[in-house]
C-alpha cells in the first residue's frame, strides 16, 4: 500500500491511448536494483528486498507500486552499502463521454552507494554517490556524489546512531534546466535492533548549495520492520522529501507513505 501527497498541475497528463502500462516501469526497477541483487553473489553481503502494492478497479482505477533492495558488506575496517529503490503511481478515471483520463501520480527511482573506511572504533571517512530521476518534479536525474567523515556515537548489535559530513558536487538536469554546483552534505541516522529481529529506524539528511545557501534539500525518513519469520517482515515507512528551490508549479514537499513485505535473501 502507498499514500503519496504533493500534488501539481504536472501530475495531470490526458492520456487517450488504451495501452495498458508499458514495460518501462520494471526496466527502470530493474535497473536500478541490479547491482544491489549482483552483489547478493558476493561473499559477504547481506540483501533485503521490499515491496509495496495497491490495486483499485471500477470508476477509478489506481496502480501503485513501490520496489526496492538494500545490500550491505561489514567487515573490520570497511563498510559498502548499496541502495536502489524504484516507485510508480498512475490513477485511471473514467469521465462522462467514456473516455478515460490517466494520471501519472508517482514515478522517481534513486540508486546509492556508500563506502565507509573504519579510522577507529567510532570514527570513518567515506564516499558517496546517489542517482535518481523523478518524473513528476520533472528531474530527468541528480548526481550527487563527494567524500566527507562520520562518526558512530552508538554501534553495536541493538544501536547504531551516526552522524557525517562532507562536500558533495551536485549534477542536476530538469525538463527545463541544468545546473551543477559543489553543496555540503550532513546527515544523521538511527537504527534500533529487537531481539526477534524487529527494527526501527530514522534518518535527516541535508545538503546546501555553498554559493546559494536558500538553495537545498531536505530529506528524512521513519521507518518500522516487524518480523513475520526469520526472512519475512511487515514494513511501514514514511519519507519527507524537500526542495526549496523547485521548478516552477513544482510543490516543495514531497511525502510517501509506503506500506509493504520485505525479503532478506
């Protein structure tokens, strides 16, 4: 199941075709997700898969669906975490004359990659990349990638509380523009491990433009992962996505509500 909010005249596309959905959708999924199942065949990773679905049928007819896939390799001295997730949404109405309208609600996928080198117990250095494209705030992709240093106030096996900086640059092409910048990075993160493998968590990241400091995102996540059994969790996860400076007739915020499975292979 997914709630999505943050509507815009953009969301609104007249659609005349009968097509039922193409399957670009799942390419894109895919590819984004493929270096995350790649590294599964990697001694020493550990992945989880989730997923989200709503159907509706009748005078309005919605699709919602949301993909993802987590990998992470933790050794002594280093740490890789790989990350893609992939989420679409179209709602189907038919109007009077019988015709039918589509419109496109949701449609972003993000990949990242992280490596963190241990400098002690509590503090690492690392590098960062992140890609994603978002249709509906009409971003046809963002590269943000840079290095910069963290520190674990918490870390073992029921905590890990962290926190990290770094300068970042940033490759941003729109529907109508382009723009590359050098920005700074800051993140802080929380994660909480039950005995029956139950887990919490949450997340604030932000990043500012360092020449145009109104110029910056926002983003932040709560999640909660109840184990089913010893692969399969009920999940429920609430992300808050900010852009303070869109493009025009582009909402600022940006909140998904996302309910769904997840699979540790």
């Amino acid at each position: 199941m997914l709630f999505k909010s943050g509507s815009n005249t953009y969301r609104k596309k007249l659609l005349n075709s009968k097509t039922p959905p193409n399957m670009n959708r799942i390419l894109i999924s895919l590819l984004f997700l493929a270096p995350i199942l790649h590294a599964q065949n990697t001694e020493g990773f550990e992945t989880q898969l989730d997923a989200g679905f709503t159907l509706t049928d009748g005078n309005s007819e919605t699709t919602l669906f949301t993909l993802g896939a987590e990998s992470k390799n933790i050794t002594d001295n280093r740490e890789i975490s790989l990350l893609g997730t992939y989420a679409y949404g179209q709602t189907t109405s038919t109007l009077a004359d019988a015709s039918k309208q589509d419109t496109t609600t949701l449609d972003k996928a993000k990949a990242e990659l992280q490596v963190n080198w241990l400098l002690s117990e509590q503090a690492y250095g690392f590098a960062n990349m992140t890609v994603e494209k978002d249709e509906i705030a009409r971003i046809d992709h963002r590269i943000i990638a840079g290095p910069g240093l963290g520190y674990y106030f918490l870390r073992d096996d029921t905590h890990i509380f962290s926190t990290e900086a770094g300068i970042v640059y940033v490759i941003e092409n729109t529907r109508d523009d382009s723009e590359n910048y050098p920005a700074i990075r800051f993140k802080q993160e929380y994660r909480r491990k039950f005995a029956n493998g139950s887990r919490i968590w949450q997340s604030v990241e932000v990043l500012s433009e360092l020449a145009e400091t109104e110029n910056y995102f926002l983003n932040a996540e709560i999640g909660v992962e109840s184990k089913l059994n010893s692969r399969m969790a009920l999940r429920l996860v609430a992300k808050n996505a900010h852009n303070n400076d869109p493009e025009p007739d582009i909402e600022r915020n940006d909140l998904t509500i996302i309910s769904g499975l997840s699979i540790s292979l």
